[in-house]
C-alpha cells in the first residue's frame, strides 16, 4: 500500500525527509491520502518552511527505513480526527519549527547520513520496480 511523505530536494545530494520531533522521538509521517499530505505540505510552506515534494512511496518499505534509521513511522489515516495535543501535530505542523535555514550546509549526524543513504537506496530500489 502506498503512502505519501514529504521530502525536501527530492532526488538532490541533500534530499530529506519532513520529520517532527516529539518527547525525544523522531516521527515521520507516512499520509494515507495524498491530499491530506498536500495540505501538510502547504502549511509547511505558509510557515516560511522550505517547500516539500510529496512523494508516494510503499508503506512497508517507509516503516523498514524509518526503523534502520531510528525513527518512528506514523501512519496518518484518511480522515483521520485527533484526539490529542500530539495528534493534532498530524495534521498540522507546529507553530514553532526548529530553525532549517542550514539545514542543508550542517555536517549531518552518522545516522542521519546513513538514513539519507537509505532513502536514495530505497527511491532507487522503488523507481526500479516502475
């Protein structure tokens, strides 16, 4: 079943993934419906964030890659009503984002880099099945 993240540079050396941090945990969102992503991408955008590309991509393969990576796959339903502060967050991006003006100059963590490696393998891998 396919599912829709938000990557920024898609298919660039710098690409990366739209994550949120939450009680020390790392989510990534995995959108069920490609219009529910859209949306969290013009939010984003309405934010002065960088702008996002949504990308559909296999949901198994989403949650082997967040696993490998450290971070924790959050599957956002098709209509999809939160009932919690941190479910909202689903839906809706903080008012507050962590500052990514550098985001693409930093030197990354090792695991970070290793979960970029991932990702391209893992594009590769699905753009091969295409």
């Amino acid at each position: 079943m396919p599912v829709h993240v938000l990557l920024f540079d898609a298919g660039s050396d710098q690409e990366g993934i739209h994550s949120l941090e939450i009680n020390g945990r790392t989510l990534v969102l995995l959108f069920e419906d490609p219009d529910d992503a859209e949306r969290y991408a013009g939010l984003l955008e309405a934010q002065d964030f960088p702008v996002p590309t949504v990308e559909a991509l296999d949901r198994r393969e989403m949650e082997l890659f967040c696993e490998q990576a450290g971070y924790e796959a959050r599957l956002v339903p098709s209509g999809f009503l939160p009932q919690t502060a941190e479910d909202r967050l689903l839906i809706a991006p903080p008012e507050r984002n962590m500052d990514v003006s550098d985001w693409q100059e930093r030197d990354e963590p090792q695991a970070d880099a290793a979960a970029a490696a991932d990702l391209e393998a893992l594009r590769r891998q699905l753009e091969g099945l295409l």
